[in-house]
C-alpha cells in the first residue's frame, strides 16, 4: 500500500509516493502515524488528541490551522491537494478559513 506525500528528500512532491520498507530500495517513508482521529475544525479548541504530526485532506480546500509552534496560517485549496499526507504538526484546525473536508490528524 502506498500514501501520498508532500516530502520527499531530493525530489519535487508531485506525483511521489511512499512505502514502507525505508533502507529497503523502495520509497522513502514519511513517518510512521500511531494514531488517526477524524478532525472537526473549530475555533475554540485545539485537537483533542493533542498536537498532531500530520493532517491528511480527503477533499481540497483551504486550511486554517494552528501549527505546533503556535503561529496561525491558512492555506489554500492548491496548498493542501485531496488525498495527501500534509506533514504540518499543528494543535488547531479552525472552522472559519477552513474549506477542506475529510480532515484527518495522524499522531
């Protein structure tokens, strides 16, 4: 099973994909993610299971969130592309500026 990725040492992300079996001449490995919980954006509070080492979009579109170091940002729908590991650790995903759906954290 492969995952899309937005990070790939030496190359571009586009297209790329990773695979376990670093070290083994397969693709390189984003990380390994212990946990999944689905995301409700909100305004108020941050993820419940903490901050996240990932966030993964099911369906494009804006994002606002709060990363781990605590600065605000939003993204836009051809930041975040549907169906991809996004590798931003953050503690917030807000309602408002937020379009993305299917917003999951991987912990």
């Amino acid at each position: 099973m492969s995952i899309p990725i937005l990070d790939t040492p030496g190359a571009g992300y586009q297209g790329q994909t990773a695979q376990r079996g670093h070290g083994t001449g397969q693709a390189w490995v984003a990380d390994d993610y212990q946990d999944a919980q689905a995301v409700t954006p909100n305004d108020g509070a941050d993820l419940p299971g903490g901050k996240c080492r990932a966030l993964l979009v099911s369906v494009a579109g804006a994002l606002k969130v709060t990363t781990a170091a605590g600065t605000t940002i939003t993204l836009t729908a051809t930041q975040v592309p549907a169906g991809v590991v996004f590798p931003l650790r953050c503690s917030r995903v807000f309602a408002t500026g937020t379009g993305a759906t299917g917003i999951v954290a991987l912990y």
